[in-house]
C-alpha cells in the first residue's frame, strides 16, 4: 500500500467531512448521529504532487458494552497500526473530553508521527477555545475547519514532507464487488479472504454501511475487493443513512469490473437478488453468483444440481453465469469464487479479431439468416468489436431496426458458443451499411 494516512478520533468530531475533502468527493456519509463512519473507508488522496491512501475510521468508544462501539473500536486499533501516520482529530467546541484523553493514550503508545488537529475553527474565539488541545501532549497543534477548508493546506504541507517522492497511489487493479442483501455473509466472505477482521461482521443486518476497498494480494494474485451494504427494497428503507447506503452500494457496482452476488443458501434466490443481478446487467458488469451458507442446508446427490436450475430459470435469458456454492464460515469453496472472478474478469476484457468473428459468425449467420422484412432480406454484412471496457460488437446490416428481440438472441447464443464469455453480459449493436 501507498504512503497511508488514518483519521482517528471519539464520534462526531468531524473526521469524515476531512476525509470527503481529501479525496474530492463525498464517498464517506456524514450525518449529525455520532457513529455513522462503522467500516474503515480508503481513497487515493493528492498534495503537492505527491499521492497518499486516506483511511476513514469510525469514533472511537473505549469499554463500551455496545456491539457496534466495540467492533468499530478494533477497526480503528487495525487503521492505526496499517497507517504511516495519524490525524487525531478533536472537536475545538467541545474542549478535552474523556475520549479525546482515551485516544490521546492509545496514540502516544504507538511509535508513529500523529499530527493533533482541533477541528471546526472557523473564527478567532474559536482559535482561542482550541488552544486547551495542547493539553492533550503531542508536539504540534493544527487549527482546521473541515466544512469550509481553512487551514487544512498548512496542515497538508506538514503531512507531505513525510511522503517519498518516489511514492505511488494504488495501481489500477481488477475491481470486484460483493453485492446482495443485508446479512447474507457479505464482509464474512471478504474477511475469510483476506484472513484477517477487516470488516464489522454482527449478527445485524445493515452492519455494513459504507462500500469497504481492500486489496487482495495472495498466490500470486492481486485485485481489489468491495464490500457493499446490504440492499433492500426500496419500500423497506425507512431510515436515511441506510438509503445512503444503498446509493454508495449502487456506486460500488458502477465503478467495479465483476460482480459477486451472494445470496442464502436457505432462502434461495428472491426478487431483490433479480433486481440487483437486473442492475449488473445494465451497467455491464462480470457477473459471478455465489450461493453462501451451503453448510446450513440439508443435501441430497442432486441438490446442488436442482438449486442451480432454479437460479438459472429465474435468470434467464442470461444464463451463461457461474454459480458457486460456498460457506464463508468455513472456508468452503472461497478460493474458487477467486479464480472464476479471474476468469470472467479476462473474459469481459477480451479482444477478437475482426477476421475470426466475420470469419465464424457469418458462416453461422448463413445457415439461420434473419427473418425477412416486407419481402425484403435482411443481410448482416461485417461484424466488428467496438473499443469498450466490456464486449461489444456491431453488426452492419442493410435493415438495422428489423433485427428481431429473437434473433439478437440467437447471434449471442452463436457468440457465446464461439468464444467464452462466460459472467459477462455482451451488448448487440446494429448499424446500416
């Protein structure tokens, strides 16, 4: 990982407004209730020509008998030891607090740089008010207002001597998501992965609010992975973090190269998991599904079989997708799920010659041409791929707009005979020549 920089600090002081202006964008949800920050968010940030990984960490709560309190604290303990250096950020409005004092403790243990920031000093009796954070025993003292901006360069300047010059952000991995609905083993399966507690795992659904980026690196293989909060129907989200949520789910999708779907193994594939594999669909996405917690259902010699032609039934017309059946709990099967995310990822970005598809596909075309139009043949001409991130292919025929829903449905099915497009959904475009 790059040069790493971790917010820390107790609940609602403001660390995820600083981290949304690091990075430029709104990517952390910020709202008044202390503890909405519940996973470590990480983003690529730039200063003075010089790239550095953000890390967002939830508040701080020492002893607390809460479940999430107590999972978020060991997210921040992980955050620090993962970062170069700390921004232990601290409300100027409100003075020294037990928590800030609990922080303060925990940090100066630790043999790193911590910058002390006093946030929310957008005027001079503020400046004033936030002088008592010297109390808190660090060398130096940074006066900023996350919301408006000020003083945050000086503070910059500061954590940019630290960074090499030879430093580099992230490079563009693979990027897999893993999408579905609340407490289907989402963040189980990711920290089976990755070996280690990086996401809130409770027994809650709805734990994951913010989409999690951690980086795989294993065997030989390296890829980003994205862990998702659970998505709901809509008529079911009734509070407004959680429909944030599900917007920053829905983003996750987007800026990702494959999809995993997990669903329960014991209740089967349901609307919302249509909806969502309808959604893949649409934005072009690799698509694996993996049917979790196959430990807890009660299996004959053909259950596997039966349970996999039912999701396929229900998928169809896009059938051409594999389907595994894990146990995160127990590492079923995990390392699978890897490899065919590999795969579908190479698939969704292979590249065909021109010569091999006109040479294939018009001779398949010959034998079951278009159904006619008006007495008048339809006659597909060349085939070419189109330059996109996923498979495209025009076909230029004489009567564009008559090329039947059926009939694009048969020159896929040829495509997909013809080379592996497996996980992939492949876009038809039809132009006259």
């Amino acid at each position: 990982m790059s040069f790493t920089v971790a917010i820390v600090g107790r609940p609602n002081v403001g660390k995820s407004t600083f981290f949304n202006r690091l990075i430029g964008h709104k990517k952390s949800i910020v709202d008044d209730v202390s503890g909405v920050t519940r996973d470590r968010l990480y983003d690529v940030s730039e200063w003075n020509g010089k790239h550095f990984t953000v890390i967002d960490t939830g508040g701080f709560v020492n002893a607390s008998q809460d479940i999430f309190e107590k999972e978020i604290k060991k997210q921040v303990e992980l955050a620090i030891e993962e970062a170069s250096c700390i921004l232990f950020m601290t409300d100027a409005t409100a003075g020294i607090t037990d928590l800030d004092n609990q922080v303060a403790k925990l940090l100066r243990k630790i043999n790193k740089k911590v910058f002390l920031i006093a946030n929310k000093v957008d005027n001079n009796q503020r400046y004033l008010q936030a002088q008592e954070m010297w109390g808190l025993g660090f060398d130096e003292l940074y006066c900023i207002s996350s919301q408006s901006g000020s003083g945050t360069g000086e503070l910059l300047d500061a954590v940019a001597t630290l960074i090499p010059d030879d430093n580099e952000p992230e490079s563009d991995l693979p990027k897999f998501a893993v999408i579905g609905q609340p407490n289907v083993g989402k963040s189980s399966f990711l920290n089976a992965l990755l070996d280690e507690e990086r996401n809130l795992v409770t027994d809650i659904a709805g734990t994951t609010r913010d989409p999690v980026h951690s980086v795989y690196r294993k065997y030989g293989k390296e890829f980003m992975l994205i862990d998702t909060a659970g998505i709901r129907k809509k008529h079911k989200v009734f509070e407004d973090l959680e429909f944030y949520s599900v917007i920053r789910a829905i983003k996750a999708i987007e800026d990702c190269d494959v999809c995993y779907l997990m669903i329960d193994a014991t209740l089967g594939i349901e609307a919302q998991d249509m909806e969502l594999v309808s959604l893949v669909i649409k934005r072009n996405k690799g698509l694996v599904i993996l049917v979790n917690k196959w430990d807890l259902v009660e299996k004959t010699t053909y259950t596997s079989k039966e349970f996999e032609t039912k999701i396929r039934a229900k998928l169809a017309p896009f059938v051409d997708v594999p389907i595994l059946f894990i146990s995160a709990k127990d590492k079923q099967r995990i390392f699978q799920a890897v490899e065919k995310g590999l795969e579908v990822y190479n698939n969704r970005r292979q590249e065909i010659k021109t010569s091999d598809i006109n040479d294939k596909m018009l001779e398949a075309i010959g034998k079951v041409p278009p159904p006619s139009y008006r007495n008048h043949l339809i006659k597909i001409k060349y085939i070419t791929q189109i330059a996109k991130p996923y498979p495209a292919f025009a076909f230029f025929t004489n009567y564009p707009d008559q090329i039947k829903g059926s009939y694009k449905q048969f020159l896929e099915n040829q495509l997909r005979e013809l080379y592996n497009f497996n996980g992939t959904p492949i876009r038809l475009i039809f132009k006259e020549k």
